[in-house]
C-alpha cells in the first residue's frame, strides 16, 4: 500500500495525463522537474507508449536492530497513448 505522499504523486500523474475535449491543441504532461518538485523519490527508468516503470530506492531503519539497509520500490504506470516518441526517437 502506498503512504499518503506517493499516492498524491500517482493521482497528480494521472490527472495530468489526460486533456480537455474541448482543446485537442493543448496537452497536459507532467515532466520529471514536475515530479521532483512534489518531493517524489520515484523516477521513470523506463517508457513506452502504454506504460512508465517508476523507480525508488529508501532508506530503511530495522526497529529492532537500529541497522539502515536500501530497499527498491517499483511501480508500472498504465495508460493508453501514455508516453509518446519526440522527433529524436525519446520517449
């Protein structure tokens, strides 16, 4: 389950992905500056048409030992027409 802070990054991720009927010419996308400035440990890592894989590393504190020890988190983000191809072949 995911805290209260990531599942914000993930509603403002979808929110932002989608655009208004009533303007095809403005699209609403949500870049990585725009994910770090919510403090979001997430980073893509990897991007295709229909899907994001996002990426963090945490810090973890064992209660009962005191010892700090790296975890990975991964989520897949899943959309139709997600991501799209820049004239240089970038996602």
């Amino acid at each position: 389950m995911l805290n209260r802070k990531y599942r914000f990054v993930l509603a403002a991720v979808a929110a932002a992905s989608f655009t208004s009927l009533g303007s095809f010419a403005q699209q609403a996308t949500v870049t990585d500056a725009a994910i770090h400035e919510l403090e979001s440990p997430f980073r893509p890592v990897e991007r295709n048409t229909f899907s994001t894989l996002w990426e963090a590393t945490l810090s973890v504190t064992n209660e009962v030992t005191g010892v700090i020890s790296s975890e990975l988190h991964r989520y897949l983000e899943l959309a139709s027409g997600l991501n799209y191809q820049d004239a240089f072949g970038t996602w």
